[in-house]
C-alpha cells in the first residue's frame, strides 16, 4: 500500500486513487503546458477538489517533482521488463529507442522543469529510489548485452547513462526529424557494439 510522503502512514484506499488520478492528470497537463500549468487545471482533469491535489502535494514543486519520479518509475519498469527477453543486446538498444520516443512525447520535460526554476538534481535527492533503480536496471540490461556479445565489453554504465541522457536531448531538440534522430541512433549503436 502506498505511503503519503507527509505521514508515513499507508493511504486509504480511496485517497490513493484520488493521489494517482491526480498525477496522471498532472502528467498530461504539465506535458501539455510545461510545470506553469495550474494546479487548478490538474484538479479539474482529475475530477477532485483543488484540497486534494494540495493534500497529497502541499506545493507545486512537490506534485512536479513527482509526476518527473513518475516517469523515471515507468522507464525503471519497462528495463526491468526488458532483462528478461531472449535476445538482451535487441532489449539493451530497444531502451535506447523508447528512452527516445519518451524524450519527443514528453517536450523536453527537463528543461522545462529547470527554466521554471525546479532544480532537477534535486529530484534524484529527494527520489534517490528511483534514480538508484534506474541506474540499476540499466546496469542490469548492459551486463546481459555484454554477456551476449551485443555491447562492447569496455562500455560501463555511466557512459551508458551519459550517452542515453545525449540521446534524450537530440531527441528533444529534433522532434520533427525522425529519420535524423534513426540516424544518430545507428551511429551510437554502431559505436557500442563489438568492433568486427
């Protein structure tokens, strides 16, 4: 049962349904409107009061810092779901891929988030879980690429790490240019794997 970050204290049922219609709601209006949407926009879509979206998020930092620990949950479980495929090396570059994808649908969150003055870096602080956990899986999908001859044996994950953040940038700099970003992506695939 989920917690609420105030209280410790496990969420009701109700409240924490109430708690995930708010972030799927805040999820689509920050995508929409950057983190300067309003929260009363976020309370509309959700279908409650403007108090609940305050009483499980107290400030605006706090319910966009969590829609952003969100999104790094869901890239956490789809690695996760990606170690266990068959073929590891076509699971480790199809993270590359979605980590892509996400970066175009989601409008350059990150620097939407900063140009609003949300310090980014402090996310990973007050959500240490979740960028350990995606450090993890990624790591996770690396050594099983590695295992299977897929990726350079040389490669660690913090260059992985960089390399994808790289990806997600271009990614968010060229969201019209799809055979662009193929392109980039067939030249970093190209340079982690195996030299023949």
């Amino acid at each position: 049962m989920a917690d609420t970050p105030h209280t410790g204290k496990p969420l009701r049922a109700d409240a924490r349904r109430n708690r995930e219609r708010v972030l799927a709601a805040a999820e689509e209006v920050f995508a929409e409107g950057g983190p300067a949407a309003s929260t009363e926009e976020v309370a509309r879509r959700a279908g409650v009061a403007i108090g609940t979206v305050f009483r499980h998020f107290p400030t605006k930092e706090e319910l966009v810092q969590a829609v952003f620990a969100q999104r790094v949950r869901q890239l956490v479980d789809e690695a996760e779901t990606l170690s266990t495929a068959d073929d590891a090396g076509a699971a480790f570059f199809a993270f590359f891929v979605r980590l892509t994808e996400l970066s175009i649908a989601k409008h350059a969150f990150a620097d939407v988030l900063a140009g609003a003055g949300i310090d980014v870096g402090a996310i990973g602080r007050t959500h240490p879980q979740e960028t350990s956990h995606l450090r993890a899986a990624v790591s996770t999908l690396l050594t099983r690429a590695q295992r299977a001859g897929a990726v350079r044996e040389d490669v660690r994950t913090p260059e992985v790490l960089t390399v994808m953040i790289g990806i997600a940038r271009a990614a968010e700099q060229t969201p019209s240019d799809s055979q662009v970003l193929a392109r980039v992506l067939d030249i970093v695939f190209d340079g982690l794997r195996p030299a023949r």
